[in-house]
C-alpha cells in the first residue's frame, strides 16, 4: 500500500470535495482518497505508486490546482 499527500488549492464546499475524490478515485489502482476542506489536504492511497503528475492531472480536470505536498 502507498500513501501520496497532494494540497489541492480553490476549494470551497463539499462538492468541490465530491469531485476532487470522484476523479482521483477514478486512477487506476486508487483505493481510498482523503480530501480535508478546511486543509485542501488530499491523501491518496493505493496499491501500487501512482504518478504525481497523474493525480495533479485529476485534481485539475475536478477543476483545481494541486501540488504534491511536501
């Protein structure tokens, strides 16, 4: 199992919170996302690692901008 965090950024509610984890849920090999409102904190779990880019590319296709968080 692999745990990626992300910081998603122009989020407002919890729809914006239901498309963020629609679309990443969405990867392959994706097994449970995380998304904190008040934080933009996005925590990725799956079972193989996922490409960075592969998730920021979701988060931004939910319309957001994202970055890997440090």
């Amino acid at each position: 199992m692999t745990t990626a965090s992300f910081t998603a950024t122009g989020m407002t509610c919890q729809h914006c919170v239901a498309s963020v984890t629609k679309e990443v849920s969405e990867l392959a090999h994706v097994t449970s996302v995380t998304v904190d409102l008040p934080t933009g904190k996005v925590l990725v779990d799956s079972d193989a690692p996922i490409p960075p880019a592969e998730v920021i590319t979701a988060i931004n296709k939910a319309g957001y901008s994202a970055e890997v968080s440090k």
